[in-house]
C-alpha cells in the first residue's frame, strides 16, 4: 500500500504571499508581541507572520537551534524576530523573558501557543506528564498573561491583545487526550476571563483549528493507531480528518494569519471570542 502524503510531510515553507498583512497602525516596530511555541509549527509561522506585519516578535522555546531557524526565516521575508530560549516550566525564565521582551519595544500582544501532546486514557495517563502539560499550557500562558497585562497597559493607548491557541479539543473531545482536551478547555476560560477584566482595550481570544501540519499532529500518528488498535493510514482517514469537511490539514502559516487577524483592527470585536477554523470538524458532524 501506497504511504499518505501526510507521513512524508516536512514542515511547509513559509512564503511571503501566504502571509495576511494588515495595515495597522499599532503593526510597527515599537510595539513588542511575545510568541510561545515559536521554534516549530503554528508558534515558528505566527512569528514570522507578526514579523512580516512590522512588529517587533520576541520568539521563545526551549529548542534554540529551532528558534534561530525561526529567526533567519524571518529575515528572509525582512522581519524581525527576538528569539530567548525559555522553560516555561520555569517562572524564573517567563519572568526574564517578559522583562527582555519589554526592552526591544512596548509589550502589546503575547500569543501563547507552545503545547504537547501524550496518548492515553485517564486511568493509564502519567500523572508526570499530567504536571508538565498543565505547567506549559494552562500554568505558564496565565503566568505570562499576568505579567503582559501591566506593559499593555503601559503601551500606546493602553490597548493590546492575548491570543490563546486553542483546538477543536476545546469544543469537543476524543479519547485518549484527556489531559489536551483539558488544557484546551482552560485555555479558553482564561480567555474570556482576560477580556472580561480589559474593559474593551485588552483583549483575549482563543483561536481553534482542526489537524495542522506540524510535528505535534504529525507524531501521534503512531500512538494513535496502537491506541485505538487501527492502521496509521486509518488514523489519517477516520480519525484525524474523518469529522472534517475539508480532506487535508491546515498549513501552520494559515493558522498564524488567525493571530493577525486577531490582533489587529479586525479583531476589535473579538472580545472572549474564539475563531473556530476547523472545516467543520465541530459543528456539521
């Protein structure tokens, strides 16, 4: 049998004319936006994308060889991007990264997207794992959101904004993802708690999506098969795109014009709101 696409897929390219570019008036190099996860994937294309916008991005993740990867892509479309090796499991290091971060420019959006990922069910789930998953998922996007708010509200008309990525896990659940499933939900109630303390100026949003074509989807591919007891190629079909509309995965760079959308202008109504990009996967079952 012939392998799917999916299992030879290599990170897409980054191309300039993929990229959404808003003209803003607060997308300019005085203003900082802080992106976890920025090393790989969703977290390495809003980077770039933000970049890209004219902001000042400070990238941060534990993988620096990937994060100067991050920092060279952006160059080659002519942004910029910071990158400063974080553990976010570590509130030394978000609290040195947030003070850094505030030196290059005014603080006015931070997008937490750093995540993982670890198959099993609730009675076999580590709880090691259960305790690394929160600290980089639910603890640390607070504890940056905590300490973000104060420089948004320092910055140029006191408006900024928090984007949380979240997943169509935070709408619905599958098996085996237990502790995902409750991050994702998480993320979304800091979210609206954000928004419903920013007064119309501070904005939190969650963005949600389907499968992306990033290492995280692509690497559970083989525990999802031996957990569910099916073939790789049934895991691509049935589960991960089985509910989808759309048969093929996002790119990350789509998902990261989500981020800029709601980070600019056009998000001004985007108050504890979620864009839910999913190609159907929740609401035409």
């Amino acid at each position: 049998m012939k392998r799917p696409e999916f299992f030879d897929l290599e990170e897409p390219k980054i191309k300039i004319e993929e990229i959404l570019v808003v003209k803003d008036k607060y997308f300019n190099p005085k203003n900082v936006a802080i992106i976890t996860g920025a090393a790989s994937g969703i977290g390495r294309a809003t980077a770039v994308a933000l970049a890209a916008n004219g902001l000042t991005v400070v990238g941060t993740d534990v993988n620096e060889e990937g994060g100067k990867e991050t920092v060279r892509r952006a160059e080659d479309l002519g942004g910029r991007v910071i990158f400063i090796k974080t553990d976010l499991t570590k509130d030394q290091e978000i609290e040195g990264c947030v003070r850094q971060a505030s030196q290059y420019g005014s603080i006015k959006f931070l997008a937490n997207i750093a995540g993982m990922q670890h198959i099993d069910p609730v009675e076999n789930f580590p709880m090691r794992v259960y305790d690394l998953m929160q600290a980089i998922m639910v603890r640390a996007p607070f504890y940056l959101s905590k300490l973000s708010i104060p420089h948004i509200k320092r910055s140029e008309d006191g408006t900024g904004a928090i984007g949380n990525m979240c997943s169509v896990h935070g709408h619905m659940v599958t098996k085996n993802k237990p502790v995902y499933n409750i991050t994702k939900f998480a993320l979304r109630g800091l979210a609206q708690s954000i928004a419903a303390e920013g007064e119309g100026k501070i904005r939190g949003f969650t963005i949600s999506v389907g499968f992306v074509r990033t290492p995280l989807a692509l690497n559970q591919i083989p525990d999802q098969a031996k957990q569910r007891g099916i073939t790789p190629e049934e895991v691509v079909r049935d589960v991960m795109m089985g509910r989808s509309q759309i048969k093929e995965m996002m790119t990350p760079v789509e998902v990261a014009n989500l981020f800029v959308i709601g980070f600019s202008f056009l998000g001004k109504y985007l108050i504890g709101g979620d864009l839910l990009f999913d190609g159907g996967m929740v609401k035409t079952y």
